[in-house]
C-alpha cells in the first residue's frame, strides 16, 4: 500500500448517522406538522413538550454540504415562560450495531465528534448524547455568533467516548443524539 493511500485510509470518517442529508421523508414528504413526535423527514424526530406552538418540515432548502433538504422547525407561538419540563429538541437514534465499535460503556471507549450543518438566530443551543435507558446523558454547547445568525453554518463538537453505564450493541437504540432548541431547567 502506498504511503498517500494509507493517510487517505487513516483520514476516513465513518458518518453513523443515517439520512444525515435530510434527503428521504417517506411519512410525510414535504407536508407541514405540528405535533409532538413527527417525524420531518426518516431517522429525525421533533419533540415538543410545552414549548410554544411550531411547525416542522422538510424543506428543499440547498446546504453547505450539498444536500438539497433541511429539517425547518419554526415558532408560531413563543413560550413566554419556560417551565422546568418544556423542551423542543429534534432527535436521531441510532442502533447499537451501528455504533458499537465507539466502545462506549467501555474502558477504550473512543473520542468522536459530531459535525452539523446549522441555520438558526444567534444564541447558545445545546446537543446532548444519551443511551437507552436515559441514565448516562452528556450536554455540549454550541454557540451561533451574531455574525453567524440565519446563515449557514457548520458546528463540530468533539465527545470523549464514555466508559461507564451500559450502551447497547445489538439492534436496539445505542446511541441517542437531541439538538436542543429549548429546554426548562429539568434539562
């Protein structure tokens, strides 16, 4: 193997999530929702738990990374007064087996980074990562600067891999992915 292929091979990113590109919506199309636990296109869920009334949809909006659909969620009604339950996330699972060589719940568990394409007002938002059972979660921030607001933009978050709790290898969800639009302080 020559040497440029093998820092080619060694520069390969395994992408685990699946419809990243927003591409495929076969429950709904390009139909507008507005309820909870809509899926705007496959593998992306909105949850809204008293969060203001929104709408979500998959749009044919052209992205940095070439894609030719977003996932849009827009406020209709603002929640003035955000109770300590009120959350909106849009929300990826991913299967075990898809994620099982991180070694997560493991002692070589691996560091990785989740890379996104963003178009929202200026603000601090939050992505969290957590397993099945809800009871290991990790929260980062990521900030979209005034000079940054409704363009877009793309963030990258690296994760150190967790070594403790149990994270499921087999066909159920191993890994769970929210990007937070709001959250109350239970969250």
């Amino acid at each position: 193997m020559t040497r440029a292929l093998e820092r080619g091979l060694k520069q390969f990113q395994k992408n685990y999530i699946l419809n990243g590109g927003m591409q495929v919506s076969q429950e709904n199309g390009s139909a507008v929702g507005t309820t909870s636990g809509g899926y705007p296109v496959d593998q992306f869920l909105v949850s809204n738990a008293d969060a203001g009334a929104i709408t979500w949809a998959q749009v044919a909006s052209l992205t940095p990374g070439g894609s030719p659909n977003r996932i849009r969620v827009a406020v209709t009604t603002a929640d003035t007064s955000v109770g300590a339950t009120d959350l909106l996330v849009i929300e990826t699972r991913l299967e075990g087996s898809r994620t099982v060589d991180l070694r997560l719940g493991q002692s070589n568990a691996k560091k990785f980074t989740l890379q996104f394409g963003v178009k929202a007002p200026a603000g601090t938002y939050c992505v969290g990562l957590r397993n099945a059972a809800a009871n290991r979660n990790f929260v980062a921030e990521y900030v979209i600067a005034a000079g940054e607001a409704n363009t877009d933009v793309i963030k990258s978050i690296v994760f150190d891999g967790d070594m403790s709790g149990v994270w499921l290898a087999d066909s159920n969800i191993g890994l769970m992915i929210d990007w937070s639009l709001m959250a109350g302080s239970n969250f």
